[in-house]
C-alpha cells in the first residue's frame, strides 16, 4: 500500500505519532478507552502524563464530528491535529494545535494543562498498556485464544 492509498487521518496521525516520540512519548493511534470512547490518538509520557490528539484533515471533517468535547475529561492535554491546509480559525482557540503531515508534526499552540485525577490516570494508563500488549500479541501470534480487544 502506498501513502496515497492511506486516509489522510492515518497518514496525519502517522506524523502526529513520530512527533510524539521525538518528545518521549509512547503513543497509540485508534486508541479505545473502558467505556468505548475512540480517541484519533493517545499519548502516554514518562512522567505518565496523558495527552489526546484529536486528528482533523479538513473543514468538513471537523464540522460533522463533535465528539471531541467527551475526550477533555480523559487526558492532561488536548490537542487538535490538522495538515497544512486546514483554516485553524475554525479550531476553538482555547485548545492545543498540531501541524501535521505524513513525516513529523509540530505543536503550534498549547492548550491548557488540566491534570487527571489519580484514579482516571490510573484508569487510562492500565488502558493503554493493555491497548498496547494486544496489539502486539496480534502482531505476533496469528492466532492468540481469547479476546484481542482490551
């Protein structure tokens, strides 16, 4: 498969993801929370801060998903991931900004630091490593017993 075959979201949150290790963080696109959430991106630091990058690759893709809001109470940090092209002024201006392409991303804007209670930090870090060991199970094993979703 080519990079034009991908979805530009794929491709954004490929470069989003690449950022996000530059900076130390380990990072899970598509990533699922306990209680069905889907964040574009979740972002885990060292530090064990939690980050969500909601990826956006056009107006029209922004204007019909909302679902963005239920996302705040589930990270420290929110961000808006978009390419190039996208008219920013339509992002509310109090949220993080990413500039994203297929190779790397940059923060252009920090949204505000609102920190996890210990039991949602705790919550989503249990979630996000099992999220991580499945995945590499399905990589490894072609055919594990048990449920592949965490």
């Amino acid at each position: 498969m080519s990079l034009t075959d991908e979805q530009p979201g794929v491709i954004l949150a490929r470069g989003v993801c690449r950022m996000l290790a530059q900076r130390g963080f380990a990072s899970l696109a598509e990533f699922s929370t306990r209680d069905g959430l889907r964040m574009d991106v979740c972002a885990l630091g060292a530090k064990g801060e939690v980050w969500c990058i909601e990826v956006k690759s056009s107006r029209q893709d922004f204007m019909t998903d909302r679902k963005w809001e239920g996302y705040l109470g589930w990270c420290d940090r929110f961000f808006f991931a978009v390419p190039e092209s996208f008219p920013d002024e339509i992002l509310p201006p109090e949220q993080g900004l990413i500039r994203a392409d297929a190779y790397g991303a940059d923060i252009l804007r920090w949204g505000p630091e609102e920190k996890l209670v210990g039991a949602r930090r705790k919550a989503m870090t249990l979630q996000f490593a099992r999220n991580a060991a499945q995945r590499v199970l399905v990589l490894t094993d072609p055919r594990p017993r048990g449920p592949i979703n965490a």
